[in-house]
C-alpha cells in the first residue's frame, strides 16, 4: 500500500504543464504540495463526474495533457464514463484512480465490492489498451516519467493507505488556493487559463 501524501508529492515531483482535476479526498492535501494554474478541485458538483469533467477539457485541448485523481468510490459511480472514454480515443487523457476501498470523505465506508473488485480490469473491459496497477511507491515513481509521455487514454490504479482526510471545502478562508475560490469562481479561472495557453 502507498502512502497518499507520498504518492503526491511523486506526482508534482513529474508533473510539468498537465492540467489536474482532482475530487473527494484529494483536492486539499494536493492544493497544499502543489499551487500550479492549472489545478483544479472538482469539489462541491456532482459526486462522480470528475472523470467525464476531464474527458470534455481533454476533448476541448487535445494538445494539453489532463490528469483525474478520482477516488474508488467516485469511479464507480459512473462505470459507463470508461467506455465512454475509451470510444472517443482521447489521447491526452490520464485517469489515475485512488483506490483505498472506501468513501473516504463520508467515514471510510466500505466501497460495494472493497477488496473483491479490480478497476484495471474493469478499464481493460471497457476498452484501455494501457492500463497500470501499483502497490509500491517506488514502482509508480519509476515508471510515471514514461507514462506521463504516453499516448492516452491511459487508466491506473493506485492502492493507497486508508486515510481520515477532512473533507475538503470551498471558503473564502482556506488557506489552499485553489479552494479559496467558488465552483463558478474557479471554473472561470481554468477556462481563462486555458483560453490564454
């Protein structure tokens, strides 16, 4: 099992100009390692579409790089976004799903299936020809360098550490930039990013 913060802190270390969505109990450990523009938290929307949300900005930008750190519980709320993906043959996609069995953000209930199911088999099912499964912290460093100049959709898997992070929130107040922000506020931010790019 990797460690969550670890793990992250992996991926800023690589990540050079790829736009990041992240959802659920990720948006606010990854806006305090990394405050890059191109950040941003799908937080305080729909439960389970962060995924579909980065299809449509990889769909919009193909020549920019997207990445999704969706949770377990989020992916499997919305399977039918993986063929979905897979039949548009988006190339600048990278879905990396944090798999740690459990709604972290509602109490760390168990996911249905926790423990019996595999995503990288679900994705291969769905139709990704480049599918990742880590466990190990050094694997996925060694090998994220490649798979960050790999030609997309690409789908993988990381097995993290069950975790107690709060729940992360939209406030004037928050100390994480990127969180300080509306939905609205936030999204117009990225869209004007984006536009300038």
């Amino acid at each position: 099992m990797i460690n969550k913060e670890e793990c992250l802190k992996v991926l800023a270390k690589y990540r050079t100009d790829e736009v990041v969505i992240t959802t659920m109990s990720v948006p606010t450990l990854w806006g305090q390692i990394s405050e890059h523009e191109l950040d941003y938290a799908s937080i305080n929307t729909a439960m389970g579409h962060a995924a579909d949300f980065a299809l449509g900005i990889a769909l919009a930008r193909p020549d920019k790089k997207v990445i999704v750190l969706n949770g377990d519980g989020s992916m499997l709320m919305s399977l039918g976004t993986l063929v979905t993906i897979t039949n548009t043959a988006v190339k600048n996609l990278l879905i990396f799903v944090i798999e740690n069995d459990t709604y972290e953000v509602t109490g760390n209930q168990p996911i249905p299936g926790a423990g019996k199911i595999s995503f990288a088999t679900m994705a291969r099912g769905a139709g990704f020809q480049r599918v990742y499964d880590f466990d190990e912290l050094s694997d996925f460093e060694r090998k994220l360098p490649k798979i960050l100049k790999e030609e997309g959709p690409i789908f993988a898997t990381l097995r993290l550490e069950k975790a107690n992070e709060p729940v992360s929130v939209r406030r004037p107040d928050n100390p994480v930039r990127y969180l300080s922000r509306t939905l609205a506020e936030e999204t117009h931010r990225l869209k004007t990013v984006l536009a300038r790019q």
